[in-house]
C-alpha cells in the first residue's frame, strides 16, 4: 500500500497489541492471552484489507493476481486457477476477481487471456 493507505494502516503493531487489549477486558481477563492476539490481528487483517479495496480499489487476492500475471504473462482463468491458487479456488471466484481487475482498469481480456493493462 502507499499514500493514505499506507499512512491509515501505519503502526499496525501498536494497533494489534490495543485491540488485543479491548478483546481481554472484554473477557472479563487479568492477562491478554495468545488468542487475543490472534483475534485481534484478524480484526486488523479486514481493516486493512478494507482499507486496501476503499483507497486503492483492489482486494489483496487481486493484487496478488496482478502481481502474478506480470511475473508470468497473460495467463489464461484456467491457468491462474491450477498455477497461483493451486485449485484452492473456485474457478467462479477466480473469474470475479479478475473481473473486478479488468472493471478497474488494471487488466484486460484478449481472447481467452487476462493481459496486464500497462
């Protein structure tokens, strides 16, 4: 992330370790546990992530997908659903994503495959 994003989502540490804290006294608990950290960095997670869509326009999935298309070259849905997700992916959700990147202008279809808009 760069610009406001980055400045919205700075010091995620500090952010984490005070979250952990409202989830432990919402506990009713003396000590924030492990779990509390993990509760709490899933909860920053979707903030940032939403912070990402909101200010940047685009999901992490779709970065990462971006990211591979120009690392490997127009690729078909196929392709990024066997090769990057490793079938972990539907193909229906595969085809959202890259959809949300063509609708931001950032790749385009030619024939079958997804190009990367310079």
């Amino acid at each position: 992330m760069s610009g406001l994003a980055a400045a919205m989502t700075a010091r995620a540490a500090a952010h984490v370790r005070r979250l952990a804290l409202i989830l432990c006294l919402m506990d009713n608990k003396d000590i924030v546990e492990t779990y509390h950290l993990h509760a709490a960095k899933k909860i920053w997670d979707y903030c940032a992530d939403s912070v990402r869509y909101i200010f940047g326009g685009l999901t992490r999935d779709q970065e990462v997908i971006l990211a591979w298309l120009q690392m490997n070259g127009p690729s078909t849905l196929p392709q990024i659903t066997q090769k990057l997700f490793h079938k972990n992916r539907k193909s229906g959700w595969v085809r959202l994503q890259v959809n949300g990147l063509i609708e931001a202008g950032r790749a385009e279809l030619k024939g079958e495959q997804v190009v990367v808009k310079p």
